[in-house]
C-alpha cells in the first residue's frame, strides 16, 4: 500500500459508490491533488448489496437532472476509463392502476421530455407487447423510459476509482479516519491510524456511517447528521427457462418493471428475477440501545425477515405468473440510510467551514454519477449548475431530533412510491415547532401543514368539510379547501384577514460598516433609516441566491427577513463571508408573526394598536398592539392594505386573540399563496431559483449596475445586460381546467418547448387561473398565445403585460 500523504487539497471520508465518484468528478476538474479514505474495501457498506437499478424517473426537476446525468455518465465510463461494465439500459414500465397515477405519469414524462429523456405514456396492450409475461386487465396505464436499467454497484464504483486514479487522485482502502481537527485557518486535520493528512476541505461520504462522521464535527459548529437506517430486503430467484428463452430470442433482458401502487419493483436477474419491495410493515434499525449499530458492518447483511413482505411477494406473483413457478435463491437484507424526505444530503455541511457532505443516499447507484458532480461543483466553484435546494444540507434545521428521523424515514420508506399530492401533509414527525396560537388555530379549523418544522394552517375547514387524508389525494384544485380559500381571499379583499407566520427566518446585522459590508453583498440599493425594502444576492453567475426583506432601524443597525425554509441557507450565505467587527444573530426562534391585511385593516389595528396608521407603504415602527409591544411593518405579501406585526412569543396569544376578537378573519397559506401570485410576488425557490438570473427573473430594478460596489455578479449581470436576457419571467392566464400547473410544466409554442412554469395558483380576486413562469425572451411579449402542459394536455395561455395582475399601480397597498 502507498504511504499516506500528508497533505492534500480535499479529503473524502468513504469509499462507497458516492465517495468514488465525488473523487472522480473532483479530479475531473483538474483538482487531482484529493485523496479517498475507505476504512475496509471500497463498496464495503450499502454499495456492496445495492440492487444496482438506475432510473431517471422523479417527480422532482434537480433530481431528475442528477439520474439523468448518472445514465450518461454510466454509458460512456467503461470506454473512458478502459474497465468494463454491466450497464443494462433494458427500459422499464411503471405500472399505473389509478387515473391519479397516470396524471403522476404524465408530469414527469414531460418533464423527462424537457430533458432530453424520450419516456412515453402506453397502453396496457402495448406494455403487454414488450413484456409479455405481464398481467394487465385492471392497469389504467404505462410509463416507458428506455434509459432505466441496472447496473453493477461494484463495479461501476471501481471505474469511477480508476478513472480518479487515472487522473491522479488517490485511494486509501483499510485505512479508518479516526476524526478531524480544524485549523485556525479553517483547514483541517483529517486524524487515521496510519497517519494525519492536512487539507483544505473535508467530504464525509459515509453513507450509513454519515452520523457517526459528522459527530466529529460537533465541536466547530456542525449539528447531528439528520438520517436514519432502514431494513431493505430484496429476494433473488432460480432461473426460469421462459425467461432465458425470451432473452435469446430478443437479445437483451425484460423491461425493468415496477408496480408503484403495489410499492415494489421487479426485474431480470440473469435468467431470473430480482424482487425488491418497499413494505408499509417497515423496520429501522440501529435506533437504541437494545439494537446498536457496530463499529464495523462492512460486507455484512441481517438475517431474512420475508413476513414483512409477503402480501407483496403474493401480488408480484400474481402481476408476472411466471414467478410463481421459480424458486427463491436468495435474500439480501442490509442497511440504508434515510435522511427524512428520502433525499440525500449534498453541500455545505450546516454550520462549519469548508466541509461538505454527500451521504444518506437511498438511491446511491442511480444518483452518485450526479451527485459527484454536485459535490464537485460545490466545492470548487462555491455553487452548483442546476438550483439543488432538493439535496442541500441546510433544507434540515434544528427540529430533526432522532425520534424524528426514525419517523420520518419508515415514513417515507413505507411510501417510497406513494403519490405526492399537492395538498397533502404527511402524518409522521409533526408539532416540532408551534406558534403560541397553535391550539387556538386548530380549534378553529386550521388544517396544518409544515414549514421548515413550523406548523402552520394551510386552510380553516368548517364543521362537515372532509378533513381526511384521502381527501387529500387529488391532483385538482376542487378539494373540499376549495371554497374555504375562495372565502379566506375574499375576506382578505372585502374586509381583514390574519395569518399566523410563524417560523420566518429572521436575522440581526449590526456594527460599524454593516451598511457598506451589505451594499457590497447585494445587487441593489439599501433602504433609508426607518424603512424597508427587498434586497437580493446574485453569485457569480448573476442569479439568484436569495430575497430578503431588509428593515434598516439605524445606519448599520439592520433586521434582515427570509422565508421559513431559508433560515440556515441565508443565515450562511450572511455568516461566511462576514467580516471581523460586525455581528450576526439569528432571531429566528424569539419572535412570532402576523400578517394583519385587507382594506379594513387599518381600521382594525386602529382600535386595539398604539401606533401611527398614516405612515406610508415600506415602513416600520416599534408598537403597541393589544397592549403588547411589537415592531409593526406595513407591508403584504397579500397585495393589500397590511401590516405584518412581529413581536416576542409571548405576546403572540394576545395579539391574535385581540385580532380575531376585532373581527380579523382566519386565513391559511393556500390562500396566501393565490394571494400573492396575483401580485406576481415570487416564492423562494420556486421563481426565485439559482437555475434564473436576476434579470431573466424580472428583476433588474433590484439591480445598480452602475453603483460603485462590486457586488457578487456584477460583472454577469453587466454582461447579460448589454447582450439581453435569453429568457424572461412571465404572468400567464390559463385555461387550466380543474388542475393548477405543477412546477416545471412545459409551457409550448408553435411545437416546441420555450419555457416552464415556476408556481400557480387560481386567482380568486382576478378569477382566472394564473402561472407565474420563465420562458424563451421572445415570447414574453404580452399577448402571445402560449399552450401550458398539465398532466399531459396543452392548455391555452396569454401572456400577460408587465406587472401584477390584481391592482397593478399597488393603490390598495400604498392607501
């Protein structure tokens, strides 16, 4: 074995597929100077008895866009590298029982199809045709991809390993790392038995183990790995003669197939098959003391637990006759992890300095092509090519105590499949975080959704609305919320609303030359002393990174606000890079939130607030509000007459029941949200997404090219400016139907693909159906006729003229 180095530019800790492939992708990009730590043989933990599939299916865009990638580099890698591979691209058929399902299907087909996947809709008849062992009488219909298949784990890690080698990086099987020390200088000491190695950045890859490694962390601002380990078990089969002759005869393996609405997928395994069920009768281990997890589980399995799988063993069966008659040749039973939306962990590691994380991957095979480049993107360049909100680390804050993370992991792994629906919530892991008008909330109807671990009412349900889940799993918009929305953006318009925001990130920035620190961070202007305004940051590229409000109470005195989700990225994006002499807090905790709006808001506020009411749009004042102080700022993300009233936790009972008392009706955040894209008011990332520009995003009077401070982007932006933006941010009236657009809907034109939507909502004020998205420069022009596709149907759309749609001179907001 080498001699380990004692110095090197980055450290990878884990020898797993992901780990192989962060080194491969870094070497990639000329940083050869980066060594791999494994303590046994790479593949030694989940990579070893991955079932190896590798689909581009996802409901979500960046993920979606990782599988992608990992199927393009998997076909070309074996040449590139000279080490050959058995990379089957078989196709697969996802099974679809339910007209939902096939709605399911059909977003992501078209969202396949915008990347350049060639997924097709089929008839059972035609899925029949291609495999036709295959039971279809009760399917509503098939997805095809013809870029799914398997791979073997094994050996795709040690091409990835080989081509790092190739290029120069280095590899240290058997060799624990033991722990880390930082650096004054914020570089680190990766500790091992064999020696320290000295580097600039650490990456913990170490997939099952990720909690274990990030606990070393601890000590310079790190926070507990948010993951958990799950029991996957999938069986393997004795050949079936059927089988081996249909490959002969067709020259390759069946399609891989997978009935979702059963929860399992199956494939050809040789001349065999391989099962793979995600049971709803889960099991999580290593979660206490009665089952702890070992030093050392390297190339290890648990014994065979089928009666948890049985029932969908029986219906496999039952799907494929042909099953029946083979034998079961093995089981596999091992270890996965799970961070608690099934997601992987890829990015800055929260809180600590030049460390990063790429581990807690439920499917390592299918996305670690992608996520090496991810991780190789973060590290070197400080961000990433496509926005992947979906993976960063910091999407976890503070409330993914352990037992959440047991919850939340059988969760989703019992729901692998499961259908996400625009507006249902998930039982698993609730109240981490309330409001102090939390029971009063429910009491009065609130149906309550989660918010970076915040619970708070989506909508008020009256006595006799249909509460339950299963109301819930719809794609349409005429849920029984429905009318309850129309009637809270009503209230809204004709009178006063209050919704209870609780959970806004909020940060304090104060101390000589806060303001000129600032000015360099941001894109454009700061507001004056006593008012507020939003400010965005760009990165280098010119797009965006963030929106914050930002309320100026004295010269370099300054409370910065962002969305709930945003708490740990934003706090970041502020604390790497501040200066010595300034100092940041985060608030986020301290305080309770209310949006009091609506044209008989003033008057309200009037009768229970001390408080001057005649100061204009974009202000803020400290405040009494039921005899409680608070800081009172006029401003609504509603798009009417409003204040957001911002006070400790303690008054926050008072106030709302002060408010509610006065006549103040309930609203939720579904009716927020139609609220505010009638406004044309963008969600974080949703429209305000790194994938964007700022002036592709329609932002460019947030935008001071010409002032003196060379803003992050600046020179991008200064650029893109001069050539023009190549797409532009639009307002869409649709004809949508009885379905709101999903995010990443194809938006059409003349037959072609020339955009995609961001949000939507139907607009109860304007009644229209409205998306908000972005779209080729040229046909942004108000008037253009445009198609939207939602699930798998063009609907017309027009471009709208520049500005809100409801009272576009904001007269409601400045009365």
């Amino acid at each position: 074995m080498a001699d380990l180095p004692s110095t090197a530019r980055v450290v990878i800790i884990g020898g797993g597929v992901i780990g192989a492939s962060c080194l491969y992708h870094l070497a990639k990009r000329g940083w050869s100077d980066c060594v791999l730590l494994e303590k046994n043989e790479l593949t030694a933990g989940s990579t070893w008895h991955a079932a190896g599939n590798v689909p581009t299916f996802s409901n979500s865009w960046s993920i979606m866009n990782m599988q992608r990638y990992s199927t393009e580099l998997y076909a070309r890698l074996g040449a590139e590298v000279d080490y050959p591979m058995n990379y089957h691209q078989s196709g697969s058929i996802r099974l679809a029982h339910t007209p939902e399902r096939m709605q399911e299907f059909q977003r992501a087909c078209a969202m396949g199809r915008y990347q350049g996947i060639a997924m097709e809709i089929w008839t059972p008849e035609q899925a029949k045709a291609h495999y036709p062992f295959l039971e279809t009488h009760d399917l509503a219909g098939v997805l095809y991809d013809p870029t799914d298949g398997d791979i073997d784990p094994a050996q795709v890690t040690q091409a990835l390993a080989r081509g790092a080698r190739q290029m120069g990086a280095r590899i240290h099987r058997f060799c624990p790392a033991t722990g880390v020390t930082q650096r004054p200088d914020s570089g680190w000491i990766v500790h091992t038995d064999q020696g320290d190695i000295a580097c600039d950045y650490v990456v913990n890859a170490a997939g099952y183990y990720a909690q274990r490694v990030g606990d070393w962390f601890l000590p310079y601002g790190g926070r507990r790995v948010p993951m958990m380990v799950m029991s996957h078990q999938y069986l393997l089969t004795d050949e079936v003669p059927e089988v081996e002759a249909w490959s002969k005869a067709n020259g390759g393996k069946l399609p891989l197939l997978r009935d979702v609405d059963v929860s399992y997928y199956l494939r050809q395994e040789k001349h065999g098959f391989n099962l793979g069920p995600y049971e709803p009768n889960c099991r999580a281990h290593w979660v206490d003391d009665a089952d702890p997890m070992p030093e050392d589980f390297s190339f290890q399995l648990w014994s065979d637990d089928l009666d948890r799988i049985e029932d969908i063993v029986v219906d496999a069966m039952a799907r494929v006759p042909l099953m029946a008659n083979a034998g079961v040749s093995r089981v596999i039973n091992g270890p996965i992890p799970y961070a608690p939306d099934g997601l992987p962990l890829i990015g800055p590691m929260p809180g600590v300095r030049n460390a990063f994380e790429a581990c807690v991957f439920t499917f390592g095979i299918a996305q670690g092509g992608g996520a090496g480049k991810v991780l190789s993107e973060w590290v070197v360049d400080g961000r990433t090519e496509w926005d992947m909100w979906s993976c960063d680390p910091r999407r976890f804050t503070d409330y993914t105590d352990p037992d959440y993370c047991v919850q939340k992991g059988m969760e989703v792994y019992g729901n692998e499949y499961a259908i996400h629906f625009p507006h249902q919530e998930w039982p698993a892991g609730r109240d981490r975080k309330l409001s102090p008008n939390h029971a009063r909330i429910v009491a009065e109807g609130g149906q309550m959704g989660v918010y970076n671990g915040w619970e708070r009412a989506n909508w008020f349900a009256r006595p006799g609305d249909d509460t339950s889940q299963a109301a819930t799993k719809t794609w349409a918009r005429n849920g029984p919320w429905e009318a309850r929305v129309r009637e809270e953006c009503e209230a809204v318009r004709d009178g006063v609303g209050v919704i209870d925001l609780c959970g806004f990130s909020r940060f304090s920035l104060s101390g000589a030359g806060a303001a000129d620190w600032l000015r360099g961070r941001i894109t454009g202007a700061l507001p004056k002393v006593g008012r507020l305004n939003l400010i965005y940051f760009a990165d280098v590229r010119g797009r965006i990174v963030t929106e914050m409000s930002c309320i100026r109470q004295a010269e370099d005195d300054f409370l910065l606000m962002t969305a709930a989700l945003a708490q740990w990225h934003d706090f970041e994006l502020l604390w790497r890079a501040l200066p010595e002499g300034l100092v940041l807090r985060d608030l986020s905790a301290e305080s309770a939130t209310m949006l009091v709006t609506g044209p008989q808001s003033r008057d309200l506020l009037g009768r229970i607030a001390q408080a001057d009411l005649s100061q204009g749009w974009l202000t803020h004042q400290a405040a009494r509000v039921a005899g409680q102080d608070c800081l009172l700022v006029r401003v609504s993300f509603a798009g009417e007459l409003g204040w957001e009233v911002h006070c400790p936790m303690s008054a926050g009972a008072a106030i709302y029941d002060a408010l509610r008392a006065e006549g103040a009706t309930p609203v939720g955040m579904y009716a927020l949200n139609s609220l505010r894209i009638e406004k044309g008011y963008r969600s974080w990332k949703g429209d305000l997404s790194s994938d964007y520009s700022l002036l592709e995003a329609g932002l460019g009077r947030f935008v001071k090219l010409d002032k003196p401070q060379d803003f992050p982007g600046k020179q991008a932006l200064q650029a893109e400016h001069q050539r023009g933006a190549a797409k532009a941010f639009v307002t869409l009236v649709v004809d949508a139907g009885d379905c709101d657009a999903p995010y990443m809907s194809c938006i059409w034109k003349d037959g072609q693909i020339v955009g995609e939507t961001t949000s939507a909502a139907y607009g109860y004020r304007v009644g229209a159906a409205i998306a908000l998205g972005m779209v080729r420069a040229d046909c942004a022009v108000p008037g253009t006729e445009l198609e939207v596709e939602i699930f798998g149907s063009r609907h017309k759309a027009r471009v709208q003229p520049d500005g809100p749609l409801w009272d576009p001179d904001n007269a409601l907001l400045r009365a």
